[in-house]
C-alpha cells in the first residue's frame, strides 16, 4: 500500500497450500488483493494513478 507521499508502506498477502486455495483461484484473488491495497492506499491519503484495478 501507498501512503498519501506515494511511498511503499505496507503489503499485503494470501497464504494456503494450491490444494487449499485451488490454481482456478489465483486470479480471482489476485483481483481481489489489488482492489483491496488500493482502497487501503486511498484510506491512507494516496491519490496517485490507479493500481491497475478493474
């Protein structure tokens, strides 16, 4: 996530086995992360260019 200067100041994560979280799964995750870290940046005053989120 970014903070309301654009740095770097946390991440998050998804942990499991492939057998817990299923390979079908990945991007439907991955989706769900970005959308997740960008409505966290903006909480934290980031106002730069869209994560890549649809």
């Amino acid at each position: 996530m970014f903070d309301e200067n654009g740095a770097a100041v946390a991440a998050i994560s998804v942990a499991g086995t492939k057998n817990e979280i299923g390979m079908d799964r990945v991007p439907i995750l991955a989706r769900q992360m970005m959308r997740t870290a960008q409505q966290i940046s903006s909480r934290m005053g980031y106002i730069g260019q869209n994560l890549g989120v649809a």
